[in-house]
C-alpha cells in the first residue's frame, strides 16, 4: 500500500513540474536563433518585403528583414502584451483569399502550435497582433537615422 502511495506521489509531482508549464516545449536550436514558440512574418508588397520574427518562450527574439537582422529581448510586459493578443485570434485557418491582389502583403502567424497564412484582408482578430509585431519590427529592425553633423549656429 505504501508503495502505491509513494508510485502515486511522484507521478502527480512529475505531472505538475515547471517542465510541463509549456505545452509546447520548444526544441534546441541549430542556428542560433531563438527556438521559436511565436513566428510572424510579412512578405510581398512592390518593394518585395520580407520581414521575419521569431520568440522563444523566454521573450528572446530573432528577427529579420530584407536589410537588417537583430537580436532582441521583448521585455516582460511587452511580452505578455503580445502573447494576450495572440490568444485573442481565433481565425486560424489559412486562406488565400486576397491573394490575387497584384503587390499584395502575404502574412503568417504561428502560436502555441496552430499555424495560418492570410493574403492582404486579415480577419479582423489578427489585426491587434499584427499591429504589434509591426511595432516590434520598426522598433528593433527598422534603420536607424545616421548621425550627420548639423552646422553650428555661429557659422563655424
């Protein structure tokens, strides 16, 4: 009998360590980047622009346009600000709907093991994640303005 409730012990702990917290336990990376628990990109457009944004499950994001590609750590707040409207979208099927538009914009979003492209009209609950990860991409991944000297005011 002791033994049952010992056996019986250990399993309910195992069950409930920090491990499982996760149900998506995110697998070591090869490449360097962040094993990525939240995926964004955008692509298309004229200018054929593509921009990516991977984030481990620990805030730490990789992303990448067309220019530039940077390390960053989201912080706490930002963090579940984002992971909140991600939770928000409950569209999550791709559709190619708005796809034939000619320089339209291609976008993906992966979360919490669900995965989905739209074409140009995004559902409407995607629009508050989005807005977010355009945020993260100037923020982190936009160029910043090179320092040019301004002329002195006294003319020297």
């Amino acid at each position: 009998m002791v033994k049952h409730m010992v056996a019986a012990a250990v399993l309910a702990s195992a069950t409930v360590s920090p491990a499982t917290a996760w149900a998506e336990t995110p697998k070591p990376s090869t490449t360097g980047a962040p094993a990525a628990v939240i995926v964004y990109e955008k692509s298309g457009g004229f200018a054929g622009i593509h921009e990516t944004i991977t984030i481990d499950r620990y805030g730490k994001a990789h992303g990448t346009t067309t220019t530039t590609s940077a390390d960053f750590q989201l912080a706490p707040a930002e963090f579940r600000s984002l992971r909140r409207r991600l939770a928000y979208i409950r569209t999550w099927s791709s559709s190619t709907a708005g796809c034939d538009v000619p320089d339209h914009f291609t976008y993906t979003l992966g979360y919490r093991g669900r995965h989905a492209t739209r074409c140009h009209n995004l559902p409407a609950d995607w629009r508050p994640a989005i807005t977010r990860f355009e945020e993260l991409v100037t923020r982190y991944l936009a160029p910043q303005p090179s320092a040019t000297p301004r002329p002195s005011a006294s003319g020297g």
